[in-house]
C-alpha cells in the first residue's frame, strides 16, 4: 500500500525538480591572474630603457624644417632641410637620457605595485561580472507578453 503512495508522491515531486535554476550557478573562481615573471621582476623595464632611449633619438632626429615651411606656404632652405624635430623643441640628448634611467626606478616600483594590486583587481572585476549575469538573467523574455 505504501509503494503507490510513494510514486504517486514522487511524479507530483518530479515537474518541481525539472523546473531551471533561476540562474546558472558561478563558474568557479579563476586562479589568480600574475604577470610574467620578467614584467613582475622589473627585468623588463631594464629592457626597455635602451629601446625608449633609441625611439627617443630617432624621433628628436626627424627631420621637420620642410613640413614647416610647406605650412607656412614658403620656399624651403637649406637651413630648413637640416632642422630637426629636437632643434625646435628645444630637448637636450644627455639630458633625456638621464631622465629616462632615472625614471626607469619609478616604472619598476609601478610595476610592483600592480602586481600586489592584481588579485583585489580580478576579484572585484569577477563579482562585477557576476552582478552583470544576474541582472541580464532576470531581463524579461523578448516574448514576454505585454498589455
């Protein structure tokens, strides 16, 4: 007597369990995103610092004497061909150079700091994706009926 009970019971039960989660369940956690281990050591900015020194020089050498004078809608000169983009900014070569390793300190202290701030980054990002899914989950259907 007590089996048919017991199926009648769980056929009425099984239209609730079929019923979808109101919304997915969070994926787990990513691990904590890191950088590269030479970005994180500050070899890379050791790196870099003969590549921005040479970018600098290459661009402080670029000739801009003819550009003016074709905007100031003059005849170019022989002084206008040997201009450079240094000569009208006025920058001196050493004095860039020392700049760039003196600032190479405040990069390398940067990039520690963004190491130590990373994992408080991803997690706040991750919630805020999360909330994001909540509220997209509970926008009403396309097909929702409306009066």
């Amino acid at each position: 007597m007590r089996l048919p009970i017991l199926f009648a019971t769980l056929g009425i039960a099984s239209p609730a369990l079929a019923q979808p989660y109101p919304y997915a369940p969070p994926p787990p956690p990513p691990g904590a995103a890191q950088l590269p281990p030479e970005i994180a050591s500050g070899e890379f900015v050791d790196r870099m610092q003969p590549v921005v020194r040479a970018l600098s020089h290459a661009l402080l050498d670029m000739p801009v004497g003819e550009l003016e004078a074709a905007v100031e809608g003059r005849p170019v000169t022989p002084y206008d061909r040997r201009k450079r983009l240094g000569d009208v900014a006025g920058v001196d070569e050493r004095q860039l150079d020392r700049e760039i390793s003196a600032n190479g300190q405040k990069v390398r202290s940067g990039t520690q700091s963004m190491v130590r701030a990373l994992p408080v980054i991803q997690r706040a990002l991750n919630e805020a994706g999360d909330q994001v899914a909540r509220a997209i989950d509970n926008l009403p259907s396309p097909a929702y009926p409306r009066m």
